[in-house]
C-alpha cells in the first residue's frame, strides 16, 4: 500500500471516531523544514489526512532535562534554532503558534506521579517545529512541548504515554518527534544503510506492529543493537512515549520506511 493510500484509509477510519491519533515522526535534518522532499510532502499530507486537534503536544527529542519532566506552559512559544553550520535561510525560520498554558497546566496535573513541572522558558525547539510547519503550515494550532528525563529508564516514558493517551478523547494531537535509529557518530552522506541500522529498524517496526511494546523498552533484550542505534537515547525516548499512549484498539501504518546517511532512520508511524 502506497503512503497516499495509507493516508486514505487513515482519514477514511478517523471520521468514525473522536479519538485523536498518536503520531511520531523521524524528523531527521532540519533541512527537512525548507527543503521540497518526500519527507516534508509526507508529513504535509499526514496534516491533511489528520482531524483538526485542539492543542498539539509535542515531545521532542531535543528538549533534554534531568531529574525533572517539564511542560512549557508559556503563552507564546519561542521558535528556538538549536543547530549549527546551516544556511541563513533556516535560521530565519520562524513558527509563530500560540501556547496552551490550561491544557499544559492539565498535563502536570495528570502527570503529577512523574513529578512533572511547569517551564515558561523552553519554546518549540526544532524537533518540534521542523515538522509542525509542514503539519500546519498556518501555526493556527495551540502548542506546547514536553520534555525527557534523560535520568529515567525507558519504561519511565512508556507510562508517560499511557498516562497521557486519555488526553486523546480531549482533542489533544500527541506528537513525537525523534528517530528509530539515531547515531550520527557513523554518518556518512550518500552511503547505504549500516546492517546494524537496519536491523534495530526493523526489530523495532516488527515489535511494534507485533504490539510487543514492553520489548521496545527492555535494554537487554535489546542488546549492545540499542548502543549502536542509539549512543544516546534523546532520539529513541520520543517513540516509545508515543508507543506507550497506543492501546489494542488502535490500528498502526508506517511512513517514510527509510534510513538516511547511513544510521538515521526516518520512519515515522501513525496509531489511530
């Protein structure tokens, strides 16, 4: 099945239902942002085939923190360009969308058993509005980030997950923003994919799709693959938020089933 018939039958089933998706995608380059490619023409047909969310919540994988969860409840997010040696052109890039502080105050409620706080000062950092601006290109949806802990272990953010996948009878879009396989130690431009890399892609596509979500989330059992995938977990932790808000209902398509420079998969997937 094709991606646009993928998107198809996601709007088609999502016009029966009041439940919102859960959404990640492997946002990769930044680039990604202003360039004309398959992965922004995806991810502007995704927004089209997605219903119209009250409030976005997005967690990224560049908002790390440690020893805390943090909600940005500020009014006006800034649009933060947290990379380096790019043209001026995405620098001058801007996503205007307002906050949703109540909603955010609401998630720090719900998440009070993970300690969760309110932050006014983080903003949408470029996991977060590389890919909303292709989404929604009008900025005409309220949003706010969550952050990660990169103190707990994963099943920490897989019942972050859950806990907040009640947020999806609000009309609350929850949004992750990472990659399946992230190591940009062994990168190279234009290269084939590693085996390594390929392998920890489809072990974790199969999991998945398996509903094997406990798997995803167990570092032995996935090996010294998840040290090669992932020398550092900011890019993993995202998805396994966005498995954990999933539940048995739910249907799952794959977009993007790619690796690019070598070690960065950019495989994104929908639950709905």
């Amino acid at each position: 099945m094709s991606v646009a018939q993928k998107l198809q039958a996601l709007k088609d089933s999502l016009k029966a239902s009041d439940r919102m998706p859960v959404v990640f995608l492997g946002h990769g380059s930044p680039m990604n942002a202003i360039e004309d490619n398959d992965y922004a023409r995806s991810w502007a047909a995704l927004g089209r085939s997605l219903p119209r969310p009250q409030a976005i919540l997005v967690v990224s994988a560049h908002w790390m923190t440690h020893g805390t969860t943090l909600v940005d409840v500020s009014a006006m997010p800034r649009t933060i360009h947290d990379f380096y040696g790019f043209p001026p052109e995405l620098y001058a890039q801007s996503y205007p969308a307002e906050g949703s502080p109540e909603v955010a105050k609401e998630v720090i409620s719900l998440l009070a058993s993970h300690h969760a706080e309110g932050d006014d000062r983080w903003g949408l950092d470029h996991g977060a509005w590389s890919v909303l601006a292709r989404l929604y290109p009008e900025a005409d949806v309220p949003v706010f980030q969550l952050s990660i802990d990169m103190t707990k272990d994963m099943d920490w953010h897989l019942s972050i997950g859950k806990t907040l996948s009640e947020l999806r009878n609000r009309g609350v879009l929850i949004l992750g923003s990472g990659n399946v396989v992230h190591n940009l130690r062994t990168m190279r431009w234009g290269g084939s994919p590693y085996d390594w890399a390929q392998e920890f892609d489809s072990h974790f596509a199969t999991r998945l799709g398996e509903r094997d979500i406990a798997a995803l989330a167990d570092r032995q059992g996935l090996g010294p693959l998840l040290q090669m995938a992932h020398p550092s977990l900011d890019h993993y932790l995202p998805a396994l938020t966005i498995a954990g808000a999933s539940d048995e209902r739910d249907q799952l398509i794959f977009m993007n089933e790619s690796i690019d420079i070598a070690s960065v998969s950019m495989r994104s997937f929908v639950f709905y």
